[in-house]
C-alpha cells in the first residue's frame, strides 16, 4: 500500500536517482548560494511563496519570497467532506499556501528572517524541525503537504545551506495562522 508519505519518498528517491538532485556536488560552493541551489529544486517555492496572476500564467510574488500563507487572505469555506480522515482529498487556494484535508487547515510558513517567521530560530531549530518533524524541532507538528521527511534527509550540510540561505532574505512580517484541527473549526493552540 502506497501511502501519501511514501509516495513522496518515492518521488525524492527517483529524483535523485535520476541524477535531479544531486547531493554534494556544490562542496566548494558557497553556503547561502548551496541554500538557494536547494531551495530551489526542493520546490519551497511552490507552497511558501505567494503568487501573482498575469495573463500567462501564475508568478512567484518576488516582493514576498518564501514569507508564506499571506495573513491578509481569508480561505473560502471548506466544502463538505474534504476533512474526512476516511475520504481520499486535499484542497488548496489559488497560492498553494493554505491546503485542507484531513489532518485539517495547514497554511505554509514564513521562512523570512522576521520575527513572524524563521527571525528567532536558530540552525539547530531549523534542522530539528526538518529531521523531527516538529515545528522548531520541538512544537506542534508539521502538517501536510510540507514534506519534512524528505528534507530531513538532507546532510547537515545541506540543511544548514538551506537555513543560510533563508536567513539571507529579506525579513517579510507575515503572521501566518495557526493550522486548524479536523472538526474543530478553531486554530490549533
């Protein structure tokens, strides 16, 4: 039986087996540009990166790099259903910032250098997070779609490139809410 996490593992594995990713071969390359590398192909982006709609298609909000689900944007009422922990589904917004299913409301976090996002972490909270799943390394948990388990097996190395690389953005102040419980309707404390 394919789960959904394993599904993903699987696609992570295929891409570096398929020489995709290619794990160390930016030895000599500076931390911050390794980070950006990482960053980049690892598809953070795709959730924590709000988008601007042109007439070709959708952008990355270069103004909001990586700060997350926009605290400003309401999400629509979630259709009946779709938080059914015996249904298969998964809702998104227009972003791909904020995802319904059922594990709840999961929005995606500022990974900016402000105090709203990643400003009071340190590497070591950076890495925990990724390798326990844990928000900090020691919080609530990570929610889906974030796939923690993939990154967390990136080398230290790595995972410190990455967190080089946020700490080098531009602070973004953008109070991400806090995810919402199945059933609950409230955010999660």
């Amino acid at each position: 039986m394919c789960t959904a996490r394993s599904f993903i593992e699987r696609l992570g594995i295929l891409a570096i087996g398929a020489g995709l990713i290619s794990i160390g071969a930016f030895a000599t390359e500076e931390p911050v540009d390794r980070g950006a590398y990482l960053v980049t192909v690892g598809g953070c982006h795709d959730c924590h990166t709000p988008k601007i709609f042109g007439a070709e298609e959708p952008e990355l909000d270069t103004t909001r790099l990586l700060a997350g689900h926009p605290a400003e944007e309401a999400i629509p009422a979630i259709p009946e259903g779709v938080i059914a922990p015996d249904r298969w589904g998964a809702i998104t917004n227009n972003h791909l910032t904020a995802w319904a299913g059922p594990w709840g409301v999961s929005y995606s976090a500022n990974l900016t250098p402000d105090s709203t996002g990643l400003g009071d972490w340190t590497e070591e909270n950076f890495i925990q997070a990724m390798r326990t799943g844990k928000h900090a390394g020691v919080g609530r948990p990570i929610l889906p779609p974030m796939p923690w388990f993939n990154y967390g097996k990136l080398s230290d190395e790595d995972l410190r490139a990455v967190f080089a690389y946020l700490k080098s953005l531009p602070p973004v102040s953008n109070q991400v809410p806090a995810p919402i419980p199945p059933g609950s309707g409230k955010p999660a404390s």
